[in-house]
C-alpha cells in the first residue's frame, strides 16, 4: 500500500512511517522544511500551506493520514 501523511516528522508520524515501512508498505509526507537524505525510501513533497497540496503527492495512494496539527505535550 502508498501511504500519504502530514505531520510525519513529529513524535507519532515518525513512529507510523518506521511502522509503514517495516510492514513493506511505501510511505511519503507534504512537509514545509523538504530535508535532502531525511529518511531512505521515503518521498517527501512540499507543501507551504497558503495552497492546495501538490497533486503529484497523490499520485497512487492508497491511504492519507493527517498528524499536522497541535503538540500531544501541551
């Protein structure tokens, strides 16, 4: 399966893409901060937010998770 998230680089989303991919499945983010090397086998796509979403994030997904939002430590 093709996984899509948000908030993939906070304390939950990075926990479900090291579970995403240990289960063999294909993992990618909309991000604002694009990191070269961040992870390995997974696709990153910036997103600023004063838009839609690039459309090409999409591309054959199977599954969309959205994390983004407020700290769980608040």
């Amino acid at each position: 399966m093709r996984f899509l998230l948000t908030g993939a680089t906070g304390f939950i989303g990075k926990r479900l893409i090291d579970a995403i991919l240990d289960g063999g499945h294909y993992a990618s983010y909309l991000t604002r901060r694009v990191k070269e090397n961040e992870r390995r086998n997974v696709g990153q796509y910036y997103w600023d937010m004063r838009s839609p979403a690039p459309a090409e994030a999409f591309h054959e997904v199977d599954v969309a998770i959205h994390l983004a939002g407020e700290r769980i430590s608040q």
